[in-house]
C-alpha cells in the first residue's frame, strides 16, 4: 500500500482521497464486532457517565465568561469568546435530561468538532480518553436510558461500571438543538 501511495506524490488531491479513504476503512465497528477497540472522550452529567467518539470533540475547555442570549431556552447558557470566536455554550444535562447542571469548579465545555456548528457542552467533570473493547459492550443499557436514548451509539460497563456513548453529532442534528429560542 505504501508503494501505491509514493507513486501519487505528483497528484496530491488524489492522495488525499487515498488517505481518507484509508481512515474511513480503519474506523473502529464496534457495533459490527470488527473493531479491537473504541475509544472516545469519558465525562459525568450527574450521577451519568459518558463517552463520546473522539472525533466528535475538537476540544475540553473551562468554563468562559458567558454573555446571556435573551429569548434562549434554558439549557442556552450564552455566548462565550474563545480565541476570537463566538460559541455557543449549552446546558449538555439541561437540554437531554431537562435538569439543571450545578457548576462546579471540574464543570468543563467540551468544544464540538464541527466548522459549520460552533457549540460549546457544559459537562460536570472530564475523565480524559477511555478505550473499550467488544466484551465491554452492553446493548440493554442503552435501552434502558430514556431520555438519553435517542442520542445514544450503545453502552459500555468497565468494572462494573456504565459508561453510555453518546453521539454529540445526534444531539446538534436533533429537533431541542435546533430550537434554542422560544
């Protein structure tokens, strides 16, 4: 494969293409049972844990000064300056669960990976990257989380404990994020 690749030095649009072509067959099936492992960022939303896919988060910032968005919804806390930038913060425990996040000084705004959609999510406190493995995997636990479920990849139990991957991605695609304003 690598001899295939040297030979596209001269055209480097179609190396490009080769490239993700190779990324996007290496991503990790779990669901398929194809993968050795996931890996995805761990955090706490109340009593919750959960893991997102690593791509979906650019960034794990502490919370910034928010100016508030009159005529918001709730779980909109405001806008907040980062680098230069506006983003949007929102209540990632309000707009699931509708139950207000108590901030604490481990609350962190996971910064989405999106160029089109700038949201910032405030979460209770970050563990850092977990890495899980088909054995791990528990399908009846994502059936279980109601408010959750329409936002959840599947779930994982790591001794003893549950973890639910949530897609960040199903959350800005859904109808309350679409609908920050009354």
């Amino acid at each position: 494969m690598t001899a295939d690749l040297r030979a596209l030095r001269d055209d480097p649009f179609e190396l490009l293409v080769r490239f993700e072509a190779q990324v996007r067959a290496a991503k990790l099936d779990i669901a398929a049972g194809q993968a050795q492992f996931w890996v995805g960022l761990g955090y706490r939303l109340g009593p919750d844990w959960l893991v997102s896919p690593r791509d979906e988060v650019r960034e794990v910032i502490t919370v910034p000064p928010l100016t508030r968005v009159p005529g918001a919804r709730p779980w909109l806390l405001g806008l907040a300056n980062v680098r230069g930038a506006l983003l949007p913060v929102c209540d990632l425990r309000r707009l699931i669960e509708e139950e207000r996040h108590t901030m604490t000084r481990n609350s962190r705004v996971l910064v989405y990976h999106s160029d089109r959609v700038p949201a910032g999510f405030l979460v209770d406190e970050v563990a850092g990257y977990r890495q899980f493995v088909p054995a791990e995997q528990r399908r009846e636990l994502a059936e279980g989380a109601a408010a959750m479920r329409p936002y959840l990849l599947g779930a994982f139990v790591r001794d003893g404990q549950p973890w639910h991957a949530l897609s960040l991605h199903k959350v800005v695609r859904g109808d309350a994020f679409k609908h920050a304003g009354w």
